[in-house]
C-alpha cells in the first residue's frame, strides 16, 4: 500500500470544496508522516486516547478531526487542540464541549451527527430534531463551540441508491438549515459525508468532507 500515491490520487479527484480527512485509525505514526510527506494535513482519529498519543509526535499544522462517538468524560482531553469534532450526537455533549473550550480560552468547531442510515448502532440526533438544536436559545448562549454543519453515515449497504438517498436527505436538511435564523455561533460551511466505500457517491450529492481511511492506508492494523 503506497501512502503517497494514494493521496496524490485521492486529492486529484476532489472536487473544489471538497477536502480529504485521512482516518489514521489503529494506524502508527510512520503512516501518518507518510500522508503528510505527500501534503495531507487533516488526520480523523475515533479514539480519543489514540489521538492524544499521536498528536505530540507529529507535526503541529495537522488538523485533527474527532470523527468517532466522544464520551463526554473525554472531551477534556481535546479541547486545546482538537481542529474539529464531527460527532457531536447530544446536546449534553454540546454543552460539555462549550465548557471545555472556555477552560482552555478557545471556540472549538463542531458537527451535529445525524442519524441517517437504517443501522440502530449509529449515533446521532434524528434529522427532524437538528433545526431545534441549531436555532435554541441555549445553543446560543454555547460562546465557546462553533456549529459548522452536519455530519453522516450512510447504511453499510451495496444499494446505492439507498446510499445516495441517505446523503442527499443529509444535503437537503444542510441547504434548509442554512436558510434558517440561526445564532451567530452557527455557520454553516461544512457537510461531512463519505467514507473509502461510498465517498464518490457522497461527493456527488455535495459532500464537503469525505473521510477515508482503508483506500488510504490499508487495512485496519
């Protein structure tokens, strides 16, 4: 598995808008340098003890994304470096992120994660609850997090077109949602949706950040 050439043929094919968050999950250091060689610099990690271990020994301009479910207990851990957290799924956890940030003196980015696929094992808000969250006073009063859009996973299906169905519900809430009255703390830039299996399709029905690991780094180690 060449890292590098990987990513040379990843970024070719993006569109403008669209950018790669290379998933360094169970992957070592060395790999990541290997991305970064090649000039990536947005690594997704789904563990927050794995990110915290990697972080010191690379480089300081990556971009580290939580992408994985966060324990609210965990948050702590992040809030002074963390880029951004795509998988804020309670408004608990909201809430803990904003007290976290104020601690560490930063506004720290986030993502609402939606449910969209038919797998009950998926976290996330239901899509007919993310317009009350987005508009509530309380979100608001949040002056230490930065709501920048949506986060999804589509079903883990060979139908495509359930897959592409799923993604553009996820675009079209993205597009209502930004018409909205919303608090100056939501901005909505970012819509992120797409893994190594179905990254095409989401990129397709307007995915602003794709996530892809295996078709990067190779298996899981």
């Amino acid at each position: 598995m060449n890292v590098e050439n990987n990513i040379s043929r990843l970024t070719r094919t993006l569109p403008a808008g669209c950018r790669l968050v290379a998933v360094s999950k169970t992957h070592g250091v060395d790999k990541i340098m290997a991305a970064y060689n090649a000039g990536q610099r947005i690594f997704g990690e789904n563990r927050v003890q794995e990110m915290v271990e990697k972080q010191p020994q690379l480089p300081a301009d990556i971009e580290w994304h939580m992408i994985g479910h966060l324990q609210r207990n965990k948050v702590k851990y992040i809030a002074d470096f963390v880029a951004l957290i795509h998988s804020v799924d309670s408004v608990k956890l909201l809430h803990e992120i904003n007290r976290q940030g104020e601690r560490v003196s930063r506004v720290i980015p986030c993502l609402i994660q939606v449910h969209i696929a038919e797998e009950e094992t998926k976290f996330g808000f239901g899509p007919d609850e993310v317009p009350e969250v987005v508009t509530s006073p309380t979100t608001a009063d949040l002056h230490h997090v930065e709501i920048r859009g949506l986060m999804g996973m589509a079903t883990l299906t060979d139908d495509e077109e359930q897959i592409r169905r799923e993604f553009r519900g996820l675009r079209e809430l993205f597009d209502k949602i930004k018409t909205m009255n919303t608090p100056s703390n939501v901005r909505f830039t970012e819509l992120s949706m797409g893994m190594s299996s179905d990254y095409q399709i989401a990129i397709e029905e307007g995915s602003t950040l794709v996530r892809i690991g295996s078709a990067i780094f190779g298996e899981r180690s």
